[in-house]
C-alpha cells in the first residue's frame, strides 16, 4: 500500500512528525477497553474519515506504541506474523475466543466478534 493511500493530512514527508490522521487511529485504538476490540473499518467509522486501509496502513506503522492487538479483521482471524503475541494479550485480557477447528492452519483460535466487538459504547470524552 502506497502512501498516497493515506488521508490528504497524513502527510508522510516529515518523519519526526506524526500524521493527524495517524495520530486519531491511535487515540481511537487506546480508547478499547482491555478484552474488547474494533475492527479497522469500526476505527474509520467512528473517526468519519478514511477507510479500513487506511487504518491498517496507521496501525502497520505507527501502532506499537498502543494496544494495536485491539485493532482487528473484521473475521476475527488473528494478525498474520503477529498471532502469538497477540493471542497472549487477548487471553491475558480475557478476549473472547473461539477455538480453532482441527482444519484450521495452525490451530489457532478466532476472536468471538460477537461478543468481543466494542461499538464505542458511550463515546467517550476523548472521542477524536
């Protein structure tokens, strides 16, 4: 994915400084309470901007420094290359999960978007 993917503020020519629009991805990602998550396109949702690319670009980049385990495929499938440590901190936060069939590669289990899936309940006051 190209930078010119990003939104218009994103601009990616001054590395010491965050894009705006990176920065609100990861205000968003540090508002999901522990053992909830939101998918990528949840985040352009409530953010009124972008797609669920562009968060994935935001996240991919920028995201080690916020609970980026929390931003999530809307399938529930775990982040390829990523799936360990983010399984460590989904069963330590107590995530649901759903147990991976026998086919499944790796045997690794889902998230329960069902019941793990946080709309953003009340907006909270930091709402971006």
């Amino acid at each position: 994915m190209s930078e010119e993917s990003l939104p218009r503020d994103a601009d990616p020519g001054h590395a010491d400084a965050l894009p705006e629009y990176a920065e609100r991805v990861l205000e968003v990602a540090e508002l999901i309470p522990p053992g909830r998550v939101m998918t990528y396109g949840d985040v352009s949702e409530w953010l009124e901007q972008g797609g669920p690319r562009q968060v994935g670009r935001v996240m991919a980049l920028y995201g080690g420094a916020v609970p980026w385990w929390r931003v999530v495929r809307a399938d529930g499938a775990l982040l390829p290359g990523h799936e360990l440590r983010a399984l460590d901190h989904y069963r330590a936060e107590g995530t649901p999960l759903k147990e991976a069939s026998r086919s499944a590669e790796g045997h690794l289990p889902r998230l329960d978007m069902r019941q793990a899936r946080w709309d953003g309940g009340e907006r909270a006051d930091g709402h971006t």
